[in-house]
C-alpha cells in the first residue's frame, strides 16, 4: 500500500532497467532499491547476552509502479535445532561432522503490512531474496549486484519465472491405489478420512543431503548452505499454518562422491537414499525426517517422491531434484513430499476436494503438479489428512519439542514456542487468534487461567474427570482433564495382549493377518491357506525351504482374492490344494509385511518374526497395582480413571493436589473464600458470647467509678493494682495467647480463682463457667487498651457486637 512520505525514502521502480539487466531465468521484472526502515519494531523480548550482526526484527520499504510493500521480518530463531551438524568431506577424503555454533543467521520470517494472511520468507545475506505473497499475488525478489540490502533487487511475480521443468510428483495415481513401490509402508497405516482434531504444536527435526550434483551446480560448501537453509526456512513458514514447526537439525553435502547410487530413475534413488539412512545415518544423528535435495534431472516431469504416511518410521524420508533458480522452488517441492510424509493425499484423488486459490495464483501445496507459480497454502483436504495422521499410534516423535534453552537468542515473543518467562505465545500479533493470549507480551489475557490445550475452555482450566480425548478404538484409553493442566494427559492404549476384534491390542492397534491382507491387496482380501505359510519366497520367487513351526504366519503373508497387483510385484504359487500370492518389492526381494503384535495362533503374536506366547508381553495381572480405580495401559503403567490420581489410583485427584497445595486457582479461592467465612463466623459467634456473658454480668452488679474492670480476676494479689493484661479473660482454664509482635513470651495460664480482700457491696454474681471463645492474637500494654464503659450495658446484642468490632474485645484502638 502506498503511504504519505514513503517515496523519498529509497524505494524505486525502474521499470526501463530491467530490460538491460541480465535475468535469464526470469521473463518480466522490476528493479527496486530496497529501504530498511529506522529501528526495530516494538517486540517484546526476554533479556539476552546474544548479539549479532542481524538484528532480531527488521523492516523494508519495497517500491513498484504500482504499490509501495511494506514487510515486518523477524530472526527464525527456530531454524537450527539444538543438535544441528554439519558433515562434510574434507580436502584429504575424511568424513567430518561438527557442530558449529548456533549462527547469527539472516534466514527471517514475516508479514506484509496492510495485507491480512500475508507472509513473507526472505533471506538477507548479501541482500533480500526469497518469498512474499500479498494479496492474490506471490512475489520473488534476488539481488541483482553485490552492493547488499541497498543494491538493485529484481521484483517479479512468481509466474514470470522460468522453470526448467514441468514438476510433477512422482507418487503418481496407481502407487496411490496400490500402495506398493515407493507406496509399500503406507499399508502399515491404513487411515481412515475422518479423525479427532490434532491439538497442540507439532515439530519435525529435518535431516537434509545434498548430492554431489548438487554441489557441482552451487560451487562450494557455503553455497549449499546458504540455499538448503533458505528452503527450509521456507518449508517451515508454510507450515506454521497448520501448527507446525520444521527446525533443520543436520546437513550432509557430498562433495565429490555419493554414497549410494543416484539415479534419474526417483524410485531407485528413494529406495537407494531410505537403504542408506537405515544402514547409516539413523545410528549417528536422531531426527524425524530426511530430505535429498539433487541436482540429478528426474526422468520425465517428476521432481520428487516419497513414502506415504511415513513420518516417524524407518521409511520417512523423499527425495526432491533442485529443479528451479528459486529456493522457493524446491522448498515448494519439499513441502509436498514432506506433506506425504505426514499422511496427505493428492488433492485431485479426493472426492470434493476444492483449493482455494485457483492453479494460475500458485494453488495449493499437495496438488500433483506445480503450475507456473508456487503454491501457497494447503487445502483442507491436506488439514484432514494431516488431522487424522497425527492422531494414529506411531507419530509420538512430532511431539517432541526442540530445546527451547538452547534457541538462537534467548527467548522471543511471537515465535509460537512457550519460553522462559512467557505463559503463552500465539505468534505475532497480524496473526494471533487466541483471545486468552497477549500476543504483544507473551502473558495471558486479564482474567485468563490458560491459552491452548484441550483441557483449556473459554480460558479456564476444565474441571477434574471431564474427557479430553475420546477412545478411538477398543484398543485405546479415553484421557481425562486432571483440573490442573490445560493439556490432555499423554495418549495411552489398552495393555498389550488384551483380546481385540480377531487379534490382539499391540501399542493401540489390533494388527491381524485379515487386515493385513486387505491393507496390501484392497477390500475383499482374505488370508491364503494354511499351507501356503509353510514355506517362504526367495528373491525371484523361487520357494524355499519349509519354515519352521514358530515361524508359520510371522515370515511372508499370503493372501488371496482382492484387486490385481501390477505386474512383477506379487508371487503366486499354486499347490495341488491351494493357491498362495505374496507381495515383493520392486527389485523382486522378498516383502515380509507380517508386523510384531499380529496374531498368529490362539494366545499367540508375532514377536521378532516368531510365533511366540502372549507372555512375552510380561504384562500379566499388570492392573492388580491398581488399586481397583484404574487399569494397566500398554506402558505397563497404571492408567486411572476418572478422578484417580496416578501412579497407583490409591488416592483422588482433588485430595493428592490438596496436599501438594497444587489445587487449580478456582478451587484455591474458593477453599480460602470457605476459610475466611468459616473465621469470620467463629469470630462474630465468639464476640456474641461475649457480650451476652458482660451484659449479664452488669445486670447484677452495682455500677462502680473505676473503668469497668470488676471482675477480680483482673487484679493482681491484694487487689490494689488493675492487671495488665487488658482483655477480659475466662474465668478457668488455660488459654494461650497467639502473638504476631513478641513471639518469644511465653504463653500465661489463668488463675482458677483469686478472692478478694474485703467483701462486695452486694452479693456476688454467679461466674460464667464456659470459657469466653474471644481469640486474643495480641498482647497489648496497659495504656493501648480499649476501655467500655461499664456503666453502659449491652442491651441489645447487635450494638454490643459493632462496638466489640470498632474498639473493644482487646482490639487496638
């Protein structure tokens, strides 16, 4: 938008300029003087011995013809893991990873100002250049010179970018189908479309290789670095839409050699790069996720394939060409394999799918096919999807947040991370929905007790036993709120080895060779003959010798019946009394799809592809520790029911947080609220006695001209001197006098009874038994006590009562 004053500071379109500019890969561009404006933005940010030559926040001016582009960035401080490496080939052919220190980098995220669900993914390293869309329009900008942020940057929208090819992804509509090639591990999660909604931010650690190819086109080690770190950056901006973080936590650059073949063929070079990382990489550097990034030329239109609902496992991983001049390009490419990873599904294979943004405009992330600009976002297509996945046994390592002390900076508000000294963080505030949440300060809103959760309602904490996450299946617990937390309790499944439909609960599933059958082969699958298990298939489909008896159904799974394979990737053999089909990979080895936990016989699972007891699960009689208010879950650990405090469901919740003074605020004020009115009252009950016990006490005795103090336990020895004590006192028993100023007296026992010298001038009342139960909390002198009149009975007590309140009883005046 084009504001008042805003052309004098530096922004300028030259239009004419950019015919000379040499630009090859783009067709149409301007040429813009970018102008960093004074100061940072106000960010709230925690104190932090860490600077750098980027600054935290930082604002520019980008003038067209027709618009002035006005873009809010912030550090992504959560690029880099804690755990980042980079490894490397040295100069004399030795492997070496480190672990530089966490870098002052100038990756940045933001908005556009003016424009809502704008957003923005821009590097400043030797000048701007990467991503923002505004409005309908995605733009790209790179530095034409190296006179840095001041320089000349062409500014072009994403469609006037040459790419050099058609990018299409390889997991094509029959791998869809078949589940089979690079399709096979989606079999192990069969999903269904509707699920519960994913609560709470998600975070995938990525690992990232680039090949030799790559690093032939880029020229150097910092080359790579630069762009893989610009990709991932902006992976991880589109993401942030659906509640996920992406932090890079390893970069491996092959300099001069691969370490596996790299194939143009995208299916030999995904099963060669997931052969690799199993052999190689899991054992030296955890992470969630691993990406090739080559600069092979796929053959035909493909630039990238993966495994499907993958993530987590052994086989999540895809491989991506660098196929554009853009970084955005192959992060574009990169999200969507990664997005196959995560469960998501084509758009055009889902019935009723629909994009919002039409192909011309960029589309969205999971279409097939990259059109001639970059996807922007993803459909809700892709949102159910992910929903569902995130939800299955088997994802627990999206879970997992990063280190949060080890963050570039210290803590930063806005960056959708609880840190040190925030209680809650909704983004920046152009995009925080959260009304319980102050985005400009971190803290939550007046009067709120939580921000996120799916026990925080309304921004109250749910009471106690009210269910936050409903029992999928029968091999699943339902959660319940504890009333303390805003979260749900960790996801919990029935004890293993309990009976489910046709097999056995295993970690929250109910695997069984019917299913598996039907997950491989389609509906109307059913499991081949007996016979057929005792043998297994060597590669060629050659038969070999007969199993032994505690292998039967736990090796190879047969199967008959359901859709057609494709040919070259099933076995069939025939036997005088049956027919028997096994599934095999692409390279024609042998596929064992049987996995631990399926029922194999009667009491019976496979375990490390035998055929064992259920008592290798060594959970039995697990819920007897219980205490009858729980049962054993598949940890082996008790899980309570509603109300019942873990680890043993021995006690109720609300009594274990009374004890621990952890009770929830409302209950905490409420339980004071009951102690204040429950002293209050003792209080007013005692100041009644009181006064009714005085006013009969003056009813029967002569007014006197000394100030009210007749009672003779009020004199010391002889009864010449008035005591120093100053409040009336019970007539017998001891009473101890609880004092705040002299906690170091020592409590005085009353005298029983102290006669007097000479006689009353009229016959003495009778002595109250019953100890007044005015409580005494200090010990005043003599001149700072209060004095009632005596000669002035209480005839009423309600008067008695406020006065006792405003002065008397002891009180200070």
């Amino acid at each position: 938008m084009r504001g008042p004053g805003l052309w004098p500071l530096g922004a300028l379109w030259l239009q004419g300029l950019a015919l000379s500019c040499a630009l090859p890969s783009v067709d149409k561009f301007e040429v813009v003087l970018p102008r960093r404006l004074p100061g940072p933005r106000a960010r709230r940010a925690l104190p932090s011995s860490r600077t750098g030559l980027y600054p935290e926040s930082v604002s520019y001016v980008l003038g067209t013809q027709e618009h002035n582009f006005t873009l809010h960035l912030r550090k992504n401080r959560e690029l880099l893991g804690s755990r980042y490496t980079e490894t490397y080939t040295a100069t004399n052919g030795s492997e070496v990873t480190e672990q530089p220190p966490l870098q002052d980098h100038c990756l940045y995220q933001g908005h556009v100002e003016g424009h809502p669900r704008s957003a923005a993914s821009l590097s400043t390293c030797a000048g701007l250049r990467g991503f923002f869309r505004a409005g309908s329009a995605v733009h790209l900008i790179e530095p034409l010179d190296g006179a840095g942020e001041t320089g000349r940057h062409a500014l072009y929208q994403a469609q006037h970018l040459q790419q050099q090819k058609a990018g299409t992804c390889g997991v094509s509509d029959a791998s869809l189908d078949d589940l089979l090639g690079p399709r096979v591990s989606a079999a192990f999660r069969p999903r269904p479309r509707n699920g519960p909604l994913a609560r709470g931010p998600r975070f995938v650690e990525l690992y990232v290789v680039t090949d030799s190819a790559e690093f032939q086109k880029l020229g150097s080690r910092d080359a790579v670095r630069k762009r893989v770190l610009e990709v991932v950056n902006h992976v991880d901006k589109l993401y942030q839409e659906l509640n996920f973080r992406v932090a890079l936590v390893g970069l491996e650059v092959w300099s001069h050699r691969d370490k596996f073949l790299v194939s143009p063929h995208a299916n030999i070079t995904l099963e060669n790069f997931l052969a690799w990382r199993a052999r190689d990489l899991v054992g030296r550097h955890p992470h969630d996720n691993v990406q090739l990034i080559t600069g092979v030329n796929f053959v035909g239109t493909t630039v990238g394939l993966a495994k499907v609902s993958a993530m987590c496992s052994r086989s999540s991983g895809a491989v991506n060409q660098d196929h554009s001049q853009s970084p955005v390009g192959v992060a574009s490419t990169l999200a969507h394999e990664m997005g196959h990873n995560l469960g998501m599904d084509h758009d055009e294979n889902i019935p009723g799918c629909h994009c919002p943004v039409p192909r011309a405009g960029g589309g969205c992330i999971m279409a097939s096919s990259i059109g001639s600009a970059f996807p922007r976002m993803f459909s809700h297509c892709s949102r159910a999807d992910l929903e569902t996945f995130v939800e299955k046994p088997g994802t627990a390592c999206l879970a997992n947040a990063p280190d949060l002390g080890r963050l570039v900076g210290g803590p930063v508000c806005g960056n959708r991370f609880v840190e040190r000294g925030e209680q809650c963080d909704c983004g920046p505030p152009e995009d925080c929905q959260n009304r319980c949440c102050n985005a400009t300060t971190c803290q939550l809103a007046a009067g709120a007790e939580c921000a996120q959760g799916a026990c925080c309602h309304e921004c109250r904490v749910k009471p106690v036993a009210e269910p936050c996450r409903p029992a999928k299946d029968e091999c699943d617990l339902e959660e319940f709120c504890d009333g303390r937390q805003p979260e749900c309790p960790e996801d919990a499944f029935r004890e293993n080895g309990m009976p489910c439909h046709g097999g056995y609960c295993y970690d929250g599933t109910c695997p069984t060779l019917a299913g598996r059958c039907q997950d491989l082969f389609g509906p109307g699958a059913w499991v081949a003959a007996e016979t057929c298990f005792s043998y297994s298939i060597s590669a060629g489909c050659g038969v070999s010798v007969p199993l032994s008896t505690d292998r039967v159904k736990c090796g190879v799974l047969f199967c008959n019946g359901g859709r057609q394979r494709l040919e070259g990737t099933t076995c069939t053999l025939t036997f005088s009394s049956a027919v028997c089909r096994a599934l095999t990979t692409d390279n024609s080895a042998t596929y064992e799809p049987v996995p631990s936990g399926t029922r194999c016989g009667p009491e019976q699972v496979c375990w490390e592809g035998r055929c064992q007891d259920l008592h290798v699960y060594r959970s039995r009689n697990c819920s007897a520790q219980c205490h009858g208010h729980g049962v054993c879950n598949h940890k082996k650990e008790c899980h309570c029911h509603p109300g019942w405090a873990p680890p043993h469901c021995k006690k109720l919740l609300t009594d274990v947080q009374a004890e621990s003074g952890s009770l929830p605020v409302g209950v905490l004020v409420a339980l004071g609220l009951l102690a204040a009115v429950a002293a209050v009252a003792v209080i007013l009950a005692g100041v009644i006695v009181h006064c009714k016990a005085r006013s009969r006490a003056q009813r029967n005795v002569a007014p006197k001209s000394t100030v009210g103090l007749f009672n003779p336990l009020f004199h010391q020895g002889d009864g010449s001197k008035p005591a120093k004590g100053g409040a009336p006192a019970p007539t017998q028993g001891p009473s101890v006098l609880a004092s705040t100023t002299h906690p170091s007296q020592p409590p005085r026992t009353q005298v029983s009874a102290v006669t007097p010298k000479r006689p009353p001038p009229a016959p003495p009342a009778a002595v109250s038994s019953t100890p007044l139960s005015v409580p005494v909390y200090t010990r005043q002198e003599p001149g700072q006590v209060s004095r009632w009149g005596a000669s002035r009975p209480c005839w009423e007590e309600v008067p008695c009562l406020w006065r006792a309140l405003q002065g008397g009883a002891g009180t200070p005046g």
